[in-house]
C-alpha cells in the first residue's frame, strides 16, 4: 500500500507528486496518458498505477488533480474509475477547478461506495506546491477535513474547511475570479506605462512596491518581464475554461459580474488569437500586438 493516490499528472500533479515524494510519502500515480505518469514516476520514485481503479485501491487517500469537469468524472465513473477501487473509508480529495454542481453530482455516488469526497482545491501555482505553501480550501464534513489534514501536510501552508460538500469548488471559483482579474489589470498597466514611454523593469519594480503588490504580482515578474523566457504556469486555454464556470456559477446565484465578462472577453481573444496554450501573463503580449493572429 502507498500512502497518496494521484490521479493526473500534469503541471500541478507533478508538481504535486514531487512535493510529496520529497517529504517521504509513497505515492502512486495514474494518467489517462501513461507515459505522462511514466515520467514524473522516474523524477519521483512513484509507481504507476494501469487503471485510476487501480491506483485508488492502492492508497487509503486519494488526490486527483485533472483539468475540466468531463476529465473528472471521466476518472471517478466506470469500471475503472477512483470510486470502483477506492477501498471503504477511503478519503478522496478532489483538488481540479470545476463547477461545484460537478461534485455535489459525485458526491451520493461516492457515498453509496463509502468514499469520504472532498471537494479540496488549492490556491497556488507550480513554484508554490514545490514549495509546499498551497492554501487548501476544503468543503465536506468536519471529521473529514480533520483526517486530511496530515496526508496534506507537505503541500500545504493552509487548509480552510469552508463549508459543506461544494463550498470548496465555489470559492477557488471566487479565487480565481480575482487572479484573472488582476492578470487582466496588470497587463493593462505594464503596457500602458511602455507605451507611455516608462521602461518595462521600472514600471514593474513600482508596482510590485506599491499598494497593489499581491503575490501574484510578485511571482508573476519573471514572466512579464522576461516574456521570451517564461514558463507555462496557467495556460490561457484554462483561464478561459474558469471564466466561464465562473460566470456560469454567477447566473445561477443570480449575480452580474462585469469584472469577469469583461475578462473572459480577453481570454476569448488570446484563445482565439492562437495563445490558449501560453501561460496566462502572454495577454500582455497580445496587448502590445507581438503575439497572436
């Protein structure tokens, strides 16, 4: 037996799987894409599970970290799905940015198997998981939260148990609502001070000392100021796909939120410009018209 399942490998489970596999926790991996699991289990000393049913059945927690609401229930249904191997009392900690309708639908599913769901997404990108400094906002029930608590101990800064089952994919919604914005607002300002003739380094080592110095600000500066350099730490294309939950989420709740259709106008056009795979700072690029179509 392992001690984590990890259900999905991508920048952030790979990140997740190296974190954990530095803090001494044996963890097991699963991939839709094998090969994916195959190279971060030789980074990381894990093992790769065939099935997700498999990987589940080998670990009493489970995390899954996967891109979209159909790749989710596409890795907890079915014959070889998380709820198929998840042995009974099995803690299942769902960490993806999906709706919240997503994991009250699994939620009576895990129930009948007897999986203790979470719905445990994380505020934080790849260098911040490397660094074990993620904040878990965590919805289910209090015992629960409690007993997860330990198994994310390496990953995490803090855990907030924010309500019931759901609460937890409302508020990385709001979360998000907000790092969007303010990648939208930071872009705006940057270019709006180079084109006004201010040099790029000064313009953001200002703002980066003034009022509006988030942390965002400050772990975003390698990528916009050295744009030719940067990474992908959250793609457009998932930007785009978290603008419209959000806003999905705000019509069901009854709420305008101009903010956030005026964002996801932008991502629209960095998507459809060609961007959706470049790391979410590349709006300023296509502000100044050197990138996109």
């Amino acid at each position: 037996m392992a001690d984590i399942a990890l259900i999905g490998t991508g920048r952030m489970g790979a990140a997740m799987a190296g974190t954990l596999a530095r803090s001494g926790t044996d963890v097991v991996l699963f991939n839709r894409t094998r090969a994916t699991a195959e190279a971060v289990a030789e980074q990381t000393g894990a093992a790769v599970a065939r099935t997700a049913a498999e990987a589940a059945a080998s670990a009493p927690v489970v995390l899954t970290s996967l891109s979209d609401d159909n790749a989710v229930r596409a890795a907890f249904r079915g014959p070889e799905g998380v709820l198929a191997g998840a042995t009974r009392g099995a803690l299942v900690l769902e960490t993806s940015t999906i709706d919240p309708q997503t994991v009250l639908e699994l939620g009576p599913e895990a129930d009948a198997a007897g999986v203790r769901l979470l719905d445990a997404p994380v505020s934080g990108s790849v260098p911040v998981v490397e660094r074990g400094e993620l904040v878990f906002m965590i919805g289910g029930e209090a015992d629960a939260v409690d007993r997860a608590r330990d198994a994310i101990a390496p990953l995490a800064r803090k855990v907030v148990h924010v309500g019931d089952r759901g609460a937890g994919a409302t508020m990385k919604l709001a979360v998000n609502g907000i790092v969007h914005a303010l990648n939208m607002a930071l872009s705006e300002a940057l270019v709006l001070a180079e084109r006004a003739g201010v040099d790029r380094g000064a313009a953001y080592e200002v703002i980066a000392s003034s009022a509006v110095a988030a942390p965002f600000v400050e772990y975003k500066r390698q990528a916009f100021e050295h744009p030719e350099e940067a990474s992908v730490a959250f793609s457009l294309d998932l930007v785009d796909k978290d603008l419209d939950l959000i806003l999905q989420l705000a019509e069901r709740v009854d709420l305008t939120m101009q903010q956030a259709a005026a964002n996801r106008g932008m991502a629209e056009r960095a998507v459809t410009a060609g961007l959706g795979s470049q790391d979410m700072s590349a709006v300023a690029g296509l502000l100044r018209g050197e990138l996109g179509s």
